[in-house]
C-alpha cells in the first residue's frame, strides 16, 4: 500500500482518474427490495429461505464465486459483474461497466432470469419499490458484513434515520465517467442541480409499514435523516470555481468510519480524514487505499470517486431500471445535452435548490420553483436525454438505438404525467384496497 501525506496528492488522484472520451463508460448498480411471499416480511439473511441460501444457490446453478466473511457469504463475484448485500439484505447487481444501455439491459435481464429462478423455489419475492413496504428495521436482521458492524451504532449517534437507510431502503445508481477536471465539474455540478428531478421523475417509495407514509419518496427523506457530513446537496458544487480541491476538502473534513488492514476493519469512527492524513491515528497512517474506502462512505447525492455516481433514484420496476442510465447517458454525455440540463435549473438560489431537494421527497412531480412545475422541468430534462441517445445512434441487432430503453418512462412521464409512486397511490384506495397482497402482485418482479 502507498502513504499519502499531503492534499495535493488526493487531488492528483482524482485528476489521474480522467479517461478519454472512447473509454467512458456507464455502470448501474441496482439494489433489490426481498419478501417473503406468505407473510409479506423482509427476507431475512438466515436460514433456509434466506438471503444467503439465495447466494448459495447462485453460486451452485450459475457462474458466481462466493465472497466470504466469518464463514458466511456475504457477496457474489462474476466474470464481469458482481452481486453485493446491502445491510438489511437487499441485493444488488453490481453492473460492469457498459459501452452501452443495451449492455446494461443484457446484463440486467440475465441476473433477474437467474435471481428469480432461484428464489422461486424459496417462496421469496423482489419488489420494484424503494423501500421495504411492510417490515419495520428492527424487524430486520444485519447482514453478518465487517463494516456494518461499525457504521450501524456509529448511524444510530449522528441521525435519526440512519439504520432505516441502511435496512430498508433501495436505489438504481448510475456511474459516468469524466475526461478531465473541467468536465467532471461540469457533470458534478449539473447532476447536483438536476438530483430534485432526477428524485421526482423516480420516486417509488410511498408506502411504508403497512401504509402510505405521506412522501412520494420516503427513500430520499431518509437520506436527509441519515448523517448530515457525508449526506445530501453539497452547495459548493454550483460555484463556478468548484474544483477537485473542493471535494477533497469536503471528503478530508468527512469523519471516517474504519480503514482496513490484513482483511479487518479497524474502527476510526469520529476522526476526520484532515486529521489522520496530517497526524495518523492509532499507530496507522494514511495510504492511498485508505482514501478510496473513505470515499466510498461519503453519501451525498452525487459523488466523485474513480468515476462519477448519481444516486438520487428510488429503485424500480424491472421494465423501468434501466431507464435511468439511459437518460443519464444520453444528458451527460452530450456536452451540449449537459449544458441544457443545467440550464433548467442555473438560476435556482441556494435557498430554493434546498427547498426543492426537500420537496421533490414529498411532492415529487407536484413540486413547483418559481412558476415552474416540476412536471414540466422533467418533461424537458426527458427530452433533453432522448435526444443526446438519438445523436449518439448506438444500435441493437434489431437496428433499435437507446431510446428504447427510455419508451417505459415516456409513457408514464410524458404522456401520463406521473412518477411510479402517483400509481401506487392511486391504487391503493382502489384496486390495492389497501391489501398487502395485492401490492406485491402489482409489483412484484416477473420472469423476463
């Protein structure tokens, strides 16, 4: 491992992290909601219709390597992609990173063929919702990682809402990369500015415990419940003099959770990085490894590590996960689309990008800033997407380009005018009448 001493060797880092236009990328990591079929209950880590009998059965049918802690499995490593557990057990493709969407639909399509094959035969069920509709977190149980071990009382001191962020809540993330410092301000700054469209367009989290809880995204609330130093809107993104430098700084003032040596976790909870880079703690001094694990514990909404993650989207349907990174694609990598985009929302103050951070949880598409719905502001985002897509003419074998990949969000943005979380809410007093049942049978994932 390498030591680092100095702050100008993290920004280099970030500027070594560059890559040329013909090697960017999009990866997606789509996390899963699992029940229990018979009783609705999140499934639990344990036992033989548990998350890991699920990865036991992935490695014994398909091509996984297990990944062990203290004898158990706690991740899934393939030849391009992996499969992580979030702390309450919800299951997350790892997604390589992809040239196109119609990679990212492939890769995603074959995991839920064999994920739902397997937990078919264990009576389990994955939802397409953000949040865990039924159990409450201490009806939950940990997954058995190291690192959980530390970041779940250390959550439990700095918020209110921490752990329910970790057991109950699901996102679809995707990951862009950047060619130098000027362009990863430049997608850094825009996709702060968009993260209250990005959050209404996907919200999915209405109902909560049993019940409508009152946010089209309860998952996103969560998040601003969570911890207030490594989480949410970082307002330094929209100075037109932002630099690595600055989100470096922000990362050193960050405290830390743990760093890793020989395989363990050592607790640094409380210690800003600025201080362990400058005086080491413990007897450990800071190494470059030390650096990326820390980023990797920063959760704000849009993060920069060796790529750029955008992270303000509920987790989905099956016919609508991999919509997010093709508007993502098609807005961020068209340098004029990303210039629009940041149009729509250039001229909020910081007062009013908080306001509709906050508001985008609640109202989702309902939300307005100035005379301006965010119905309409989406719409407009959509169409900037489509249309870098359509410049960009990747096609499939059918001749079809990525906008395929964009026609189930047309229809329920554009031509509906609704987020995921409206039809649920509509359906619950009606159709759903309020019955468990029926909610997992209107959401629950299908074989492709």
């Amino acid at each position: 491992m390498s030591t680092i001493s100095k702050k100008e060797e993290l920004e280099e880092l970030f500027h070594s992290w560059g890559k040329p236009r013909d090697q960017w990328r999009v990866g997606t990591e789509y996390e899963k909601i699992g029940i229990q079929c018979d009783n609705g209950r999140a499934v639990p880590y344990s036992g033989p219709r548990g998350v890991e009998a699920i990865l036991k059965a992935l490695v014994e049918r398909y091509d996984w390597q297990p990944q062990m802690e203290d004898g158990h499995i706690i991740a899934l490593k393939g030849s391009r992609a992996e499969i992580h557990l979030e702390p309450g057990g919800q299951i997350e493709l790892a997604g390589e990173p992809c040239q196109n969407i119609h990679c990212t639909h492939a890769e995603f399509t074959q995991h839920i063929h064999e994920l739902l094959e397997v937990a078919a035969g264990l009576g389990v069920a994955f939802l397409g919702l953000g949040m865990q509709p039924v159990s409450p977190p201490g009806q939950i149980e940990w997954v058995p990682k190291k690192r959980y071990r530390i970041m779940g009382p250390y959550m439990a001191k700095v918020g209110t809402m921490g752990q329910r962020m970790m057991k109950q809540t699901a996102t679809v993330q995707a990951n862009i990369d950047f060619g130098d410092e000027r362009d990863a301000m430049a997608k850094f700054r825009t996709g702060m500015g968009i993260v209250p469209l990005i959050t209404a367009i996907f919200a999915n989290s209405p109902v909560s415990e049993g019940s409508l809880n009152g946010y089209k995204s309860l998952r996103g609330h969560i998040w601003t419940h969570t911890d207030a130093d490594r989480c949410g809107l970082l307002q330094f993104a929209f100075s037109p003099e932002v630099s690595f430098g600055h989100f470096v700084d922000y990362a050193l003032d960050v405290p830390m959770y743990f760093i890793k040596r020989e395989g363990e976790f050592i607790d640094f909870t409380g210690v800003p990085f600025r201080r362990f880079l400058e005086r080491g703690h413990n007897g450990h001094h800071a190494m470059q490894e030390d650096w990326e694990l820390h980023l990797t514990t920063l959760f704000p909404e849009v993060r920069i590590k060796r790529y750029i993650e955008l992270r303000s989207a509920d987790s989905q349907s099956p016919e609508l996960m991999p919509a997010l990174s093709a508007l993502v694609k098609g807005i961020f990598y068209e340098s004029d689309c990303l210039d629009a985009a940041w149009d729509l929302v250039k001229e909020w103050s910081l007062d009013e990008r908080m306001s509709a951070y906050h508001d985008s949880h609640r109202y989702a598409l309902g939300a307005r800033v100035h005379r301006h719905s965010f119905l309409d502001l989406a719409r407009e985002l959509f169409g900037i997407g489509w249309e870098g897509l359509k410049r960009q003419q990747v096609l499939n074998g059918n001749g079809e380009d990525e906008t395929l990949y964009l026609k189930p969000l047309q229809e329920l943005l554009v031509n509906q005018g609704k987020c995921p979380a409206d039809l649920i809410e509509e359906r619950w007093e009606s159709d759903l009448g309020r019955d468990f049942n029926k909610l997992v049978e209107y959401s629950a994932y299908r074989r492709p």
